[in-house]
C-alpha cells in the first residue's frame, strides 16, 4: 500500500502546534483591542501594525509553520480558535457597542460562507444575499410576534424559509448560464425591498418589532451575571454568533472537502464535460444555492433577534454587493480568507468613520483592483486535500 | 453479445443551414481502433458531440451495444459506456490530478449529502480506494507523474494533460473510448510517446473499443484497424489505412482539388 498516514511525532508536531497557538493568542489581543479603540488615530495606528504584521509573516516564514499546525493539528487549532473568540467576548463583557460589531461581524462572516459555497464553489454569484437574510430576519420577526415557537427552531425556520424563497429563484437561477443568472438575482434583490417597502402586514417602510432569543430558560435580551459582574445582553448574542459562524464553517469545509465540494468545483469549471461524466449539474446548483442559503436565512433571523427592529433598508442591494465583496476579497473557495474579508469589510468601517460614509465605494474599488492584481484573493484557496492529515505521496 | 459495438444509421446534424453531418453511416466492432479523419469543419467532432449527447441528431439513430442510444442525454450515455477526451483539452485546471480523474469516476462516487457531511469515515476508505486505482492508472502512463497526484493540473505540460484526459475517461472502465485530436499541440517525439500509450491502454483494458480523431497521418497509420474519411459532412471513404490512402477521392478532398 502506498497510501499511510504522516506519523505525527510528538517533538516534531509540537513546535507547529505552539506557534500556533501563540498566533492565535496574539491576534485574539490585538481583535479585543481593535474592538475597543476608540480614536481614529489609534485604529489607524493598529490597522498600520496589522499590515505590517501580515507582511512579515511571509518572510518570516510563520505562514509555512502556521499551515503546518492548521494541517497536522486542525482539530486542536480549531478549538483553539473558538476559546480565543469565547475568550474576546468575555473580555469585552459589559461594552455594548463592541459586542454588537462583532456579532455582526460573525453573522455576516456565516453569510459569507453561504455564498462561497454557491459562488466560491459551484460558480453561481448571488447578488440577493441581503434579500436572503433579510427572509430570515423578517421569518424571525413574524415568528417571534405571531407564534409560540421557541426561538431556536425559530431560527431553524428562517433557513428554512430563505431556502423556500430561494427555489422560486431556482428555475431561472439553473436554466440561465453564466452571467443571466447573476441577473435574475440582482432582480429579485431589488423587488424584494420593494415588496417589503409597500407591504403592510411586514410594516412598510418602518419595518417590524423581532422578539429576542429565548432558549432552555436563557433569555439573550437580560444581562449575564459573570462573578458579581454584569455583562452586556449582547454577549448572548455574540456567544450564538461565534456557535453559528464555527457550525458554518464546519459545513461548508465539509462540503468542500468531500465529492460534493467536487461535483461543484466540475460543475463550476466546465458545465459541458461534466454532464459528459454523468454529473447531475442541475442537482449540483440547487444543492449549492439551498445548502448557503439555508446559512445565510439562519444567519439573518438571528441578526433580527439581536438588533430587535428591522426595516427594508438593512438589506438593499448595496448590502448585498458587499457580501458578494467579502466572498471576492477573501478569495472564492478560501474559508479562512472570507473570514479575514468579512471582519475587514464589517469592521473597518464601523471603526473608521471617514470610511463608513464612502464604504461602497470604497469596496467598490478594492474590489476591482483585488481581481485586476490578485484574482485568487487575500488568501487563495489551495488544491483541495480530503483529510488534511493524510498525504499518500510521501 | 453481438460482434458490432457501436452502429450509426444515417446520422445527420444541421446547424441553420449548415450540414455538419449528413447520412453517415459507420460500425465499430468490439476491441476495434478505428481512425476518423476529414479535412477541418468535415463532421469529425460532431459525430462525436451527436454520440455523447451533446447535440441530438437531426436525423438518423445511434445504437451502443445492442441499445438505441439516439438522443440520449450525455449522462446516460457515459453510463451505458462511452467516454471521450476533448479537441481542446478539457481538464479542470486549478483541480489537482486526482480530483481530475475522479471527476470520470463520478458514477462510483457517493454524492449523498449524509454520507459526505456526517460518514466521514467512510469516505475516507472511500478516498483512499479510488486514489490506489486512480494512481495505478496513472502510473501506467507515467511513474513520476504517479507522484504528483494532488498537483493542479494547470501546472502539468501538454503530454502529460492529455494523459490525464485519458485516465479520467478511463477510470470508468467504458467500453468505447473517443479521442478527440489526441496529439495536437505536441511535439514529434511526444506524439509518438502518445500513441505508445494509447496501444499499451488498448492491451491493458482488454476488449476497449477507440474511435481517434487525428489530422496527423502517421498515427493513423500506426495504430488503426479501419479507417473512415469523412468530407463536407459525408463519408467519402474507408477502409484500411492502404485503402484509403489510395483512393483518389480522398486525396482531392485533402488536397482541394474538385
Ligand atoms: N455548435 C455549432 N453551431 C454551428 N455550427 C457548428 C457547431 N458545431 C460545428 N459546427 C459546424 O459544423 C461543421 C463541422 O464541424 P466539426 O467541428 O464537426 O468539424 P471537425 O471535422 O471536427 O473539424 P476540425 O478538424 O477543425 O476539428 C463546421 O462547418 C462547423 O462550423
Ligand atoms: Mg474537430
């Protein structure tokens, strides 16, 4: 047999693991601080150091040492991640503000990975991922008010739901080639506001009242006691977010590492000869929009739940350019790139306030320059290994 | 199991007004090389495209090992047996080697949505199944390329993308391999290499039938058991590779000359 697996020696697996461990540690610090900085010569400053520091891991080599703790040891890294971030949200405890960015950093970060399964990976941009998380957020608000459903399955509900609107999309969306498809969803984000703007029953243009997350007894809107301290309402909702985006990911990688995730890689390349090796391409786009609109539903209902009033405005079609931004920034497939492109699209200009007014098109521009200069993105996807740890060549 | 593997009956294809094809009618025996040729834009492809399920035919029927195949979708037919390369090579190139040829192996693969998300255990045996056959397959061909199996293909030189064309549409054990212009784009030494290899596959996969498209004569020449010449969309001539080459309409057609 030639296929085995790289025996993972002790002394030589742990130097990678802590280095890993340690980068971790350090970018958790440097998030709980960003988060709280509150001059824009500050965030200016620790935005400077971050690009710096993006810089000399290349040359440091700390890149190759990270991907070899991320490959030998993804299960402990990936724990270690999610502690840091647990770890970051506790730190901030009581300050509303920052909480409330993260959490919606972490929401749209879920939206992204939806959309990096159906464009990422099987090639079909949707320009109405706003409209898709706003059927979430509006199933939340419906829900909330008209049922006695608990609030989790409410949640479940408003992937549900999105998943629904979105096979009214499906026909034109798997009919359509290429670009036509693109424009089908640019229609339906656009109709949807609309429609939402003059329908009464959804609230018009004021939008609607969502009740909060309620589950086991646990109420996200009443503040969390931490040893005699109270904490901000919105660590609840930042603790689900970070659940939520960590469920995602786990999904999507998944899918990626898996036939599937090559069924859709063949179906996005080359629609002609993969139905000449018996792919089921329409299978293949349905699976793939469902599968991220399904995340992108979830997503929204909770962003309903926490920001507890919405309204037609917060998911126009610029919000949904800039998901698309997020997926195109990070690089189309790379996981942990979306990551990085939705903390620095949500985040930056929430900090940065001269950005804030100009931010479309500012990403607008990015955007244009990332895929004339670097099309695979900050954090190119690499050749697709199944199981990270299993290498048959050596 | 009757002698005769692949059978068109007066097989057409309009495009508008252009006749690409037009009452062909050819047989393609089990275990059979046979050579397709006619000057550019005669049909070659099209019969090819009309087979697999591309394009459905204007006119006439195709039977594939005693079934009418006639209009099928090219999904069916690569399950009844048929697998091709492409004129201009096809291959997902940012995909590696591997994922390449698996994308052919597509009717063995477990596709459920459980069983990729949640069985993940069992997919691995089944990863590590089809890598031992994916790269003995490929070791046939090339041993260093054996090595490289989680490479993109993007980075790979011509000859040895044009084997991996031919290992992807082999992994499904079909019964009738299309090759579309096999040596374009080599060189002299890599053609012959080419040709090697198409014959060493035809001993190993005992029984395979291939139908090649070549411009290039001296391959032809060497590796086809008959032959077919094909001209604005007619046939005009077969037989043996001697045969044809001495006909004298098939040298007009070549040459121009009406
Ligand atoms: N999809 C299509 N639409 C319209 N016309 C087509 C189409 N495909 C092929 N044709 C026409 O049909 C004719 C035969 O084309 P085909 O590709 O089968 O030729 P060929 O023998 O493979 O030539 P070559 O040696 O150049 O590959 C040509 O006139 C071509 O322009
Ligand atoms: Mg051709």
């Amino acid at each position: 047999m030639q296929n085995k697996t790289i025996p993972d020696t002790r002394w030589m697996g742990l130097p990678h693991l802590a280095v890993g461990l340690i980068v971790i540690a350090a970018i958790a610090l440097f998030g709980w601080q960003f988060l709280l900085a509150d001059s824009e010569i500050a965030v200016l400053g620790m935005v400077a150091l971050a690009a710096m520091a993006a810089f000399g891991v290349g040359k440091t080599g700390l890149n190759k040492s990270m991907s070899a703790a991320m490959r030998n040891h993804g299960r402990s890294m990936n724990i270690a991640i999610l502690l840091a971030l647990v770890c970051v949200i506790f730190l901030l405890g009581g300050e509303h503000f920052p909480l409330l960015m993260l959490t919606t950093t972490l929401l749209y970060m879920t939206v992204a990975f939806g959309l990096n399964a159906q464009f990422g990976l099987t090639g079909m941009v949707n320009f109405a991922g706003a409209s898709f998380f706003g059927v979430g957020a509006y199933t939340a608000a419906v829900l909330t008010n008209h049922s006695a459903l608990p609030p989790i399955l409410i949640l479940v509900a408003g992937g549900v739901f999105s998943a629904l609107i979105g096979c009214l999309l499906i026909v034109p969306v798997v009919r359509t080639a290429g670009h036509y498809s693109a424009v089908v969803t640019i229609a339906f984000s656009v109709m949807f506001k609309t429609f939402l703007e003059v329908n009464d029953v959804l609230g018009g243009p004021q939008g609607l009242m969502v009740g909060p997350m309620k589950t086991f007894g646990w109420d996200f809107n009443s503040s969390p006691l931490l040893m005699g301290m109270e904490l901000s309402f919105y660590v609840n909702y930042a603790l689900l977010g970070a659940g939520l985006a960590a469920l995602a990911f786990m999904f999507v990688q998944r899918l990626e590492r898996s036939w599937i995730g090559l069924t859709l890689d063949s179906v996005r390349l080359d629609e002609t000869a993969s139905a000449c090796f018996g792919l089921n391409v329409v299978r293949a786009k349905v699976l793939a929009f469902t599968f991220g609109n399904i995340l992108i539903g979830i997503a929204g209902a909770l962003y309903g739940m926490m920001i507890s009033f919405i309204a037609p405005n917060s998911f126009s079609f610029s919000d949904s350019l800039l998901m698309v931004a997020i997926v195109l920034l990070g690089g189309l497939g790379s996981l942990w790139g979306t990551a990085l492109a939705a903390v620095i699209v949500v985040l930056l200009p929430e900090k940065l306030q001269i950005l804030q007014e100009y931010r479309f098109l500012l990403f607008s521009v990015v955007v244009i320059l990332m895929l004339l200069f670097r099309p695979e993105g900050l954090m190119p996807r690499k050749v697709r290994s199944y199981f990270p740890n299993w290498r048959p060549e050596q | 199991m009757s002698e005769v593997l692949l059978e068109f009956k007066n097989l057409g294809k309009n495009f508008g007004g252009v006749r690409a094809l037009d009452g062909f009618d050819m047989q393609v025996k089990r275990g059979e090389i046979i050579g397709l040729i006619g000057p550019n834009g005669s049909g070659k492809t099209t019969s090819f495209n009309l087979m697999t399920g591309i394009y459905a035919p204007s006119q006439g029927e195709v039977h594939f090992d005693g079934a009418d195949i006639t209009g099928m979708s090219a999904r069916k037919v690569y399950e009844a047996g048929i697998a091709r390369t492409f004129q201009r090579s096809r291959l997902c190139l940012p995909l590696s080697i591997f994922d390449n040829i698996m994308i052919g192996n597509h009717a063995r693969l477990n596709t459920g949505l459980w069983f990729n998300l949640f069985q993940r255990r069992a997919l691995r045996g089944q990863v590590e199944e089809f890598y031992t056959q994916a790269r003995d397959l490929v070791a046939g061909f090339s041993e260093d390329l054996a090595g490289r199996m989680f490479d993109p293909v993007g980075s790979l030189p011509m000859i040895e993308r044009r084997r991996i064309e031919i290992c992807r549409a082999l992994i499904s054990k079909p019964k009738l391999l299309l090759l579309d212009e096999p040596s374009a784009g080599m060189t002299h030494d890599e053609t012959a290499q080419m040709m090697d290899d198409i014959l060493a596959v035809r001993d190993r996969m005992g029984g395979l039938s291939i139908i090649i498209i070549e411009h290039e004569m001296g391959v032809i020449e060497r590796l086809c058991d008959q032959c077919v010449v094909l001209s604005y969309g007619r046939k005009i001539s077969e037989g043996s590779y001697a045969h044809i080459a001495a006909d004298p309409e098939v040298q007009s057609a070549y040459l121009g000359m009406d």
